[in-house]
C-alpha cells in the first residue's frame, strides 16, 4: 500500500507516518511507501519498514498534485493548510492553500482514469459560527465567521460532492483543538490552548491572550492520529452522503484547563502563565462553538479522551518522557 500524506512535515502528519512505522501497516494490509509532501522537508521516521519520499512542493501551483498521484497512491491523508490565525492576517494565502490547493487535488484525482483513493480530508470546528447550540451536532447549519472556517467549510462541499460523484471514496474529519501541541508556538489562534500547558511543563512563562471563561472543544495529538487511522481505513457504506463528520473531544474552559494543570504538576508551574488579553485573538475565538455532540462519529467507532487530565498526561508522556519542570 502507498500512502501519500499532504503536510506530512507538520506536527500531525509526523505523528501519523511515525505510527505507520510502528505499525508496520494501515488496516491489517502493509504499507509499502511513504510519501510525504510538503513546503520544507519531512523528516523520515526511525526504522520504518517501507520506503519513504519527503517531497517539497506548493500544492496550490497548477500541475503539482498531478505529480504527487501519478503514481497512484491508495490512501491520500489531506493535512496541508494555512492555520487560522494566518489565513485571518493573510487572505490571499488563505484562499490560496485552503481552497485552490484542495480544489487542484480533488480535480487532479477526477481527471486520473480508473483512479479512486481513499481521501481523509481534515477539516475544523471551526466551519461553524455564532450562535451556538448548547451542543452542536453535525446538522448544525455550517457559518463561519473566519476565513479558515469558510475555506474548511468550502472544501467539506467539495468532498461530499467528489465523493458522491464517485470520483474518490472521501471521509471528512473536524478536528477538535489538538491540545497539547508539542513544539513551538504557530501562527494558529488556538495556540494558547497549549501554549499554556506546554511552556509552563518545560519551565517557560506562556501568555494567556483571552479570558480564562473562554470554553472550547479538545483532543490530544494521539487521538488525532488515531481519527486519521480509523478514517482511512473503515467502511465509508456506513457514513451516508455528508461525509463530514465531527470528531470527538473534550469540551472545558480554560480555567478548568489551568486547574488540571495544578492537579497534574502543581501551583508553581501554574504560576508561569500570564495574562495579557490580544483583542485579535479574542474576537476570532468568540466565534468559535464551545461544546459538541459527535454522536454520528462515536457510532463509526472514532474516540478520544473523556477529560483534559488525560490530555496534559498524555502530553507528558509522550512528549516529555514522564517527566517536567516542576
């Protein structure tokens, strides 16, 4: 089996190929090459048993997701974006990676003759826009109120389309929050979500741009390679035409993040979070939803954790080795 994964260089997409690693293969077949495309190079994971290809491209050029499926890979994982925070400040680029690089792929893939993958496509939580249920189902009607949200949104259509029309067999995941996050701190406006367990676990001050009443929707960087597993491998019979479906999380305000981090690794790490509101970021998060009931992707066997103490420990161990600056 191929696997060709767009993004692959990015936090999620390095996870993913490290767990096919593991692995050895992806729904009981084996995996037998890697690709791995992006805008600077994926590393290659350690010990891996089929063959791997970083490739850097621009996937919204005219002419290169043509090269990336000419040799037919039969799952494609569809990572690659421009964050929010950065589709927000930069409207052209938005548009441009968001929309007219998913755009060329699905094209790409229509025009291959006798071609039909398997595509996951990650989209957000954030294709749906104020005012809120109290919990949101995957009928709630989709308005964004950000760039990111309207391009996620646009390219969800897309896919049930596509996918309707036979020319790809497609499966949409949302994504919750992926908290923690490991690394440094990007460009997304959900950042702060991990900035503010991460840094204060590696013994580093994290700001606190928004309110810590700010509620919203999570799940760990391990349950997030797990949707990509289960998405592209389950029986899309079972999904129906809205191929979009909202992946499980764990909705908790942000004060009740920062309590779990005392309960975890207590008050003086804390003490290195700091309040300075960025009206920016509160506005694009106030038209965020809160809380979800993803009932139709529980039923297709998609999981995630039940509270955010399981989140901040599986950040600790996977991440820091079981151990942080206290």
């Amino acid at each position: 089996m191929h696997i060709l994964v767009l993004g692959g260089a990015g936090m999620v997409g390095r996870k993913f190929i490290e767990r096919l690693a593991r692995d050895g293969g992806l729904g009981g077949k084996p995996v037998t090459r890697v690709t791995a495309q992006d805008v600077v190079p994926a590393t290659p994971p350690a010990a891996a048993p089929f063959d791997f290809e970083s490739v850097v491209s621009d996937l919204s050029l005219a002419g290169e997701a043509e090269k990336l499926i000419a040799t037919r890979p039969e799952v494609i994982i569809h990572l690659a974006a421009v964050v929010s925070g950065e589709a927000e400040a930069d409207f052209d680029k938005g548009y441009r990676i968001n929309l007219d690089g998913t755009r060329y792929l699905f094209e790409a893939i229509r025009h291959a003759e006798g071609y039909m993958p398997r595509l996951v496509f990650t989209s957000s939580v954030a294709v749906f826009g104020a005012p809120f249920h109290e919990k949101i189902e995957d009928e709630f009607f989709t308005t964004p109120l950000t760039s990111y949200g309207t391009q996620k949104a646009i390219g969800e259509l897309l896919l049930c389309d596509y996918s309707r029309r036979g020319f790809f067999d497609g499966v949409g995941i949302r994504l919750p929050t992926i908290c923690v996050r490991p690394g440094k701190p990007n460009k997304a406006a959900s950042g702060f979500f991990s900035n503010i367990i991460r840094e204060p676990l590696n013994g580093e001050e994290a700001v606190l741009p928004v309110s810590d009443q700010v509620r919203h929707w999570h799940a760990s960087p391990r349950s997030a390679v797990g949707f990509l597993v289960h998405a592209a491998t389950m029986d899309t019979a079972a999904i129906g035409p809205r191929r979009a479906l909202t992946m499980p999380g764990y909705s908790c305000t942000v004060a009740e993040q920062i309590e779990m981090l005392r309960k975890v690794a207590g008050e003086n790490v804390v003490k290195r979070i700091r309040r300075e509101t960025d009206p920016v970021i509160d506005r694009i998060v106030a038209g965020w939803p809160r809380n979800f009931d993803p009932q139709r992707a529980l039923a297709l066997g998609f999981r995630a954790e039940s509270n955010f103490e399981e989140i901040i420990r599986v950040h600790i161990e996977d991440e820091l080795h079981g151990t942080f600056v206290k």
